[in-house]
C-alpha cells in the first residue's frame, strides 16, 4: 500500500465512528474473539476474528473457501542462510540447526493432497467465498491458531493481501522472525 490517501484502503469504525486506512490484515475485523466460546452453534461470524482456536476448527473451513495467497513465516524455526525468501535477510541464532527451505516447498508441491502440518513453522493462508475474505493462522501449538472472515464490499484481493504483507514487515521481530515465503498453490485435500 502506497502512502497517498488515493491509494490507500480505508474502513469505518462503527464504535467510534472514525474512518482508518487499513494497514494491517487485523484491522479489518470489528471483532476479536480470544478463546471463543460457543462456536459449534455460531461458526464464524462476520468481521470477526477468533484467537487460541484449535487447528482442528481450522480443518473445517479452509476446504470451503477458495484459497488465493499463503505463507510460511518463520517463527520457531531457522531457516538457514540460504533460504530463498520473500522477507530479508534472515538472523541466525548461535545453536540451531536451519531448516531447508527449498525441501519443504518440494513436499508441498508433490503432494496430492495438501498437509501444512508438513511446514516446520506457522502457516498463514488467505482465502474467499463469494461474500467474504478469509484469514487463517496454523500455529504449531495447534490451539493458538487463528481464523477470521469479513465481508469483501468493495475491498479488492491485492488488497487483502498487501495488508497481510505490512502485517508481516511490522511484526518483525517480536511476532515473526523477520522472514516469509509464499507457498505452492493447494492441492486436493488441505489440512493444517
């Protein structure tokens, strides 16, 4: 996203009553939801967003969205030096062994059927329906996980995306280590 107000993208805030430009994937839900309570008899309700959900609630939803841009963050794990990334440059800590990279996203391709348990490290992956955009977050520690919908109006995908990306570039380095990279399209059967 540009810095020029015609280029940006802007949502209104019905609480307050503000009209922001959207720089991150979070702002465009109204609602976050920690540890969500009930959601076998509501789902996932839009402009929310639930945190600390099971990957399996996860596994119930992304087969029905239709998924345009993910990645794989590095959080947990180093990726070595020699990682071929979307993100910079990559920081190293003394004592770990890196990660292939180029390994991981060869498994992925040839899978039929696309397992993201595979990846050493978070997934996130966006997606939509013919009303909403989707976002999910597959953490390994498979109850912090994230999933989220809001309604597409006149909200382009580039969009969506670009506000994920700035989500990543400002994350660094206290939620994301500093690196990304964008995975293969899915195949068959995805599950996280």
């Amino acid at each position: 996203m540009s810095d020029t107000n015609e280029d940006k993208l802007f949502k209104f805030d019905p609480r307050t009553q503000d009209v922001k430009p959207v720089t991150s994937i979070y702002n465009f839900f109204d609602r976050h939801e920690e540890y969500p309570e009930g959601v076998a008899e509501r789902g996932v309700p839009e402009d929310t967003l639930y945190a600390y959900i099971s990957s399996t609630f996860l596994n119930g939803y992304i087969n029905y969205v239709k998924c345009f841009y993910a990645v794989m963050i590095e959080r947990y794990c180093d990726w070595g030096k020699d990682a071929k990334l979307s993100g910079g440059e990559i920081d190293i800590d003394d004592g770990e062994k890196p990660i292939d990279i180029e390994a991981v996203i060869a498994t992925l391709k040839d899978d039929v059927h696309t397992d993201l348990s595979r990846c050493p490290d978070d997934v996130l992956v966006l997606g939509e329906t013919d009303t909403c955009y989707w976002f999910f977050w597959f953490d390994h520690d498979v109850s912090d996980c994230q999933i989220g919908r809001f309604k597409k109006d006149d909200i382009r995908q580039d969009e969506v995306k670009a506000s994920l990306v700035e989500f990543l570039k400002n994350a660094r380095p206290v939620i994301v280590r500093g690196n990304y990279i964008e995975l293969p399209p899915f195949k068959g059967w995805v599950s996280f």
